[in-house]
C-alpha cells in the first residue's frame, strides 16, 4: 500500500534501462514466432528467395558476366542483405508500441525503449540470419573472402541506422494518418526494390541514370559495401558520408516529431487505426 522511493544513481538507472530494453527486445524477437529457431529460419528464406529469383533474372537475361569481377553470388548477397536490413528495420520501427498502447500503461515502459527495442530485434535477427547464410554458403558451395570484413559489417550498421531515421518519420507520423505512414512505408520499401541499386554497378552506369539514384542513402550504402566486399571494385559515385548525415538529420527530425506526437495523442486515436 505504502512505497517509499528510493533515488538511484545515474548508473543505476543506466542500468534499469538496458535490462528493460533488453527484456523487451526478446519480447519483440518473439512477437512474430514463438520459436526463436523458427523466426531465424523466416528470415533466412526471405533472403534466399530474394537471392534466388535475382540470380535467375541475371541468368535468363544474359547480365551475369557484366557485373563485377569475383564471386557472383556474393555480389547479389551484398546487396539484398542491406535492402532487407534497412526495411527490416524500417518494419519494425513503424510497428513499434506507440504513446497510446497498452504497453505504455506499464511504469518502466516508454515509446524510447518499444523504439529501441524493435531496432535491436531487428539487428540481431539480420546479423544473424547474414551469418548464417554466408557460412553455409561458404561450407558447402564455395569459398569466399570479403576483402575488408569491418567495412563491409560497418555498411551493414550504416543500413540498420538508415532504416531507424526513416522508420521514426513514419512512426511519427503514425498516429495523426495511420493510412499515409502504412501506404507510405510500403511504398518505400516497394520503391527500393529499384531505387537502391542493388542489381547494377554504379561504376558501369551512365550519369544520366544515376541521377536517378543518388539521391538515395542506401544506394551509397550498398555500393560503398561492394567496394569493401571486393577487392577490384573501388566505387568512385559513391560516399558513405552522405547516407550517414541523412540517416542523422532524419533521426533528429523524426525524435523531436515523435516528443511532439507523445504529448498531444490520445488514448481514443487507437480507434482511428
């Protein structure tokens, strides 16, 4: 009945934060599957078919020999495994508990850990999955070598933030139009199918088509990854620099929207959904 509070130190509460982040990723990590094993295994096929049906698109179109010198497998990989971390985690930051969920009745719980704890689900998930694929791929086709493995896995975390920035637009602007930021982010995700550039060279490709991509952070994400992928290729159209002051700006945008929208939504807007 009676409670007497008791101040924590700043460590202490450093520390209360990341248990609660941490139980609530595993929580997240379980929401689509019941079976951890089984949620892995999801996400893996999802890669490989995607990996699959580029690798036949190449082959009936005759563009295989085209691309880049070095494992061809590993050239689409690089790039499907980026296009699926950012929109992963892009998914799931939009599907994240928002300030009128019934999660946030809970005392420890706020809109800061549901964020991220969606974020570190993801990321473990596709790390993971990436690990996996590569290491049967290596065991029991070909060997592989990835030319600058921490550059190639600083590109992967480059992706995972990108996917952050954007999703906390859309979560953002969730609870005023639910319909626009679902469409929107399905539009998106659609839309980098072809906007990340993932099935050509930036090196090979004319200016007039890359007018067309630039614009695009995870088209520098995934050509900058190639270049420490592979030793021949050395991307000269592309930067990293870019990507990450993007992915900045729009996480800065998209926190101080979301402090806005915690302030001013309703219980009753779970309605509207």
């Amino acid at each position: 009945m009676f409670q007497v509070d008791q101040k924590q130190s700043q460590l202490s509460q450093a520390a209360g934060l990341l248990e609660v982040i941490y139980h609530a990723t595993v929580r997240h990590l379980r929401k689509s599957h019941s079976n951890a094993l089984a949620a892995l295994a999801i996400n893996m096929m999802q890669s490989v078919m995607l990996v699959l049906v580029f690798y036949l698109m190449y082959a009936v179109i005759g563009l295989r020999g085209n691309m880049i010198r070095g494992d061809f497998l590993l050239y689409i990989m690089s790039g499907i495994f980026l296009y699926m971390t950012q929109v992963k985690t892009m998914g799931a930051i939009v599907g994240s508990e928002g300030p009128a969920s019934p999660m946030m009745q809970h005392a420890p719980m706020n809109t800061f850990v549901a964020i991220a704890s969606a974020a570190l689900s993801q990321l473990y998930i596709q790390v993971l999955s990436i690990v996996v694929i590569l290491y049967v791929y290596h065991i029991a086709f070909t060997p592989i070598t990835i030319y600058d493995p921490v550059g190639a896995f600083g590109m992967l975390l480059l992706a995972w933030y990108s996917g952050i920035g954007i999703g906390l637009i859309f979560l953002a602007i969730k609870p005023w139009f639910p319909q626009f930021a679902s469409v929107g982010s399905s539009i998106y995700a659609r839309a980098n199918m072809i906007a990340s550039g993932k099935m050509f060279l930036a090196n090979s490709t004319p200016y007039y088509i890359l007018a067309f991509f630039t614009w695009n952070p995870l088209f520098h994400i995934i050509d900058q990854a190639r270049g420490f992928a592979f030793i021949n290729y050395n991307p000269h159209n592309s930067n990293w620099l870019y990507p990450l002051l993007v992915s900045v700006a729009l996480m800065m945008i998209g926190l101080m929207a979301e402090a806005y929208t915690r302030k001013h939504v309703s219980m009753s807007w779970s309605a509207r959904r």
